[in-house]
C-alpha cells in the first residue's frame, strides 16, 4: 500500500527507527497490524536500516516479564533487553526493529506490564541495539501523557490517507478483466464508505456493488466484528457530537475522540473532516447518514457524467439542426437570462427544456435521444436531492448511452 501518504507516514517512522528513537504508533481500529510491518519493513529497506522483527503479544503470559517474552522471541539474552541495557550487553546481536502488537488483546493488567515496560525503556539513551515499535490502537494509561522526545517519537494513523488516494487504491488493485462500469462504481463509492480501513475496503470489495440492504448489512457486520455495540455507541455518538468540532489532530486521540477511533467508531479526512465511520452508522441504524455517505461517491461519479450527456446531446442537436435549435424547436421553454444564455450558447441547455424538446420533435434522429435524457434527468434530480442511486441505474444509462452511439466517456 504504498500510496503518498502512507509511504509518507512509513519513511518518518523508518528514519526514526534509523535513529535509534523508539515508537509509539497509534493506529486506531483502521491500520491492521500487518499492514504496518510491511510498510516499515519497505521504508527501513529501502535505507538499509535494520531488519523487522514482528512480535505478537497476544500469547504473553503475565508470569514472564516483558524483557524475558522478547529475549526469547529474539533468541537471545534476557540483559539484551532490560531497560538500560548497555552496549556490552548487545554485544554481536544484530541492529533489530521490533515491532510489538496485539497489546489491545491483554488483559488489563497486562497491558499496563507492557506499558511499563515500554516507558521504561524509553527513558534511556538508545545504547542497545534494539528498537521498539509499540503498535496499538489505544494508549494503556501510563503511556496516555507520552509525547514525542529525544527518545520515543509518537505517531498516529489519523487522517492519513485522502479519500483520492482510497480511490486510486481500488484501482490499483482492480482486476483488468472487471466490468468497466463495476470498477468505476466501486472506485467512486468505496472511499466514502470504508474510509482509510484497510480491512473494511477488502471486506466491502464485492458488497459495494450490491443493493443498499445487502451494503449495510455487511457495514454492520464489520462494525459488530469490531466489537461495536449499539447502546453504549448511541451514548458515545451523543456525547461526540456534542463535543467540539475542532479537535480533530492527532494529539486529540488522547482526549473527546481517542475512544471513539482506536474502537473503530470515527475516522478522519482532509476533504470531510473527522465523522463516525460508516459501520458504526450501520450498527447505530442511522439509515440517512449512511446513505448520504453512499451518494457523496455517487454524485462525485455521476454528475460530471450526466452532465456530459447533456452537452453531447446539445452538441449533437447542435451538428443536426443549426446554432438555434434551443429557441426554433422549444422558444417557449425559455425565458429571461436562461434564453440569452441558450441564444448565445446552445450547450447551455439545461435538462427540463432538452427533454421536452426531444419529446415533442417528430425528427427522428432527435427523437431518439429522448429515453437517454428522460433517464439522466431523473437521475440528476435524485443526486440533486442527496437520494443515492443503484449501480442498476447506473448500468441502464450506459446501456442508454451506447444505444444511440454517443461517444464514450472516462475511458
């Protein structure tokens, strides 16, 4: 997933690790633990930093101590890994980042072990040849205050990818041998509803393309397999919505929104700021939001189209019957600036007008873009009015357009 952002976020993080700073990176419910490993492991190659050593603590046992877990994981000695451990201890093992996830599925107890542990270790000079990465959704509450020194940078999976680049991500991965007007609907739609969620967009993939039921129930089931519940989310989205709109940086996540984000239940972006994500919507039942979160990637698809169309048409009737077709064939459809603007510019017909031309022309060659715009039009008016369309009606007016021979588009 190396799009500009992430390569971004990726780099920042490596030249640190080069460094020798330790990391605390907040991922919120939305960067998968696997998805962080291979872009550091990318951006520490690529600097022939040291290697990546992934390390699940989910299997710690509150018996052993944290430095014990990882010497044997690293095969190593457990002095290697005590917190002020010095050069001789490290002596002939190897330069290591280890990346250390899964802390959200300790127990309570054991994650503040670990977060002990980790700031512990961060207060002292990086003499070892270890570098730890703590990845975790959530901050355990020693580390709730941790800020970014000489010793530990911190950093967060927050507003990190733009909705253009979700979009350029669906089509990196789309097969070549899709339908065209699938992989242009899930490419539009898909960014507005799963957001920077890795694992979300894989989730909806093919459930972007169905109706708007089989669409929610999957948003739901994500957002249930997240461990989102519908009344303490109710309490929560009352109480955030109430909240001040203008904390939405990174050190935010320590405050109003870090639950909310390292459970899943908000996101952010730089075109649409910081909303509840679209599978909490789908658990809290709130139908309009969802939908109008369907419709932004529709109309950013649809409108340019429908409005080339339009022109082509016009352009086409234009061609046919001479510059002033608007006022010859529909003079009483126009009236005050609308008519000077179609005087002067017979593209500028707008749709009410051009379909009612098109219905009453007894031209044939005219009369055949009739059922194309009578579609585009209502298709405009539902988009006008925020009401989402299907990937059906999208399919019918290509259907349309390609049955009267007008040239294609976004190809």
């Amino acid at each position: 997933m190396l799009l500009p952002s992430a390569r971004r976020f990726a780099d920042t993080m490596a030249l640190d690790c080069i460094q020798g700073r330790n990391l605390l990176v907040l991922t919120g419910a939305q960067l998968a633990s696997e998805c962080l490993r291979r872009l550091l492991d990318d951006a520490i190659g690529r600097r022939r930093g040291p290697r990546v050593q992934a390390v699940g603590l989910e299997i710690f046992s509150e018996a052993e101590q944290p430095s014990a877990f990882l010497a044997r994981h690293a095969v190593s000695n457990e002095d290697a890994f005590r917190p002020g451990a010095t050069e001789q201890d490290t002596t002939g093992l190897p330069d290591t980042v280890f990346l250390l996830s899964g802390l959200e599925r300790l127990s309570q107890s054991a994650q503040e072990i670990w977060a002990k542990y980790f700031h512990t270790w961060t207060l002292y000079p990086a003499t070892s040849a270890h570098v730890l990465v703590l990845a975790t959704s959530t901050r355990p509450g020693r580390l709730r205050d941790a800020t970014s020194d000489t010793r530990l940078a911190v950093h967060a999976w927050w507003r990190n990818l733009s909705t253009l680049e979700i979009h350029l991500l669906c089509k990196l991965c789309t097969d070549a041998s899709e339908e065209w007007a699938a992989a242009r609907w899930r490419e539009a739609v898909l960014p507005h509803i799963a957001g920077y969620d890795t694992r979300l967009i894989a989730h909806l993939w093919d459930a972007v393309l169905q109706s708007e039921a089989e669409l929610t129930a999957a948003l739901r089931q994500h957002g249930e397999g997240l461990g989102l519940a519908r009344a303490p989310l109710a309490t929560l989205w009352q109480g955030l919505r109430r909240a001040s709109g203008g904390n939405t940086d990174a050190s935010t996540l320590v405050g109003n929104w870090g639950q909310a984000w390292s459970m899943g239940a908000v996101h952010g972006s730089d075109e649409h700021g910081v909303e509840f994500t679209a599978a909490a919507l789908a658990v809290l039942d709130k139908h309009l939001d969802l939908r109008h979160r369907m419709w932004r990637g529709q109309a950013a698809l649809l409108l340019p189209y429908l409005d080339h169309l339009r022109i082509s048409v016009c352009r086409e009737l234009t061609s046919t019957r001479g510059q002033d077709w608007p006022l010859r064939l529909g003079g009483r459809l126009f009236a005050g600036d609308e008519r000077t603007r179609v005087e002067l510019d017979p593209l500028a017909t707008e749709f009410g007008p051009l379909e009612i031309i098109l219905k009453e022309s007894h031209h044939t060659a005219t009369k055949r873009f009739h059922p194309l715009i009578k579609r585009a039009r209502l298709m405009r008016n539902a988009l006008a009015h925020y009401q989402p369309v299907s990937l059906s009606d999208y399919r019918e007016l290509l259907a349309e357009q390609l049955a009267v021979k007008l040239s294609p588009i976004h190809s």
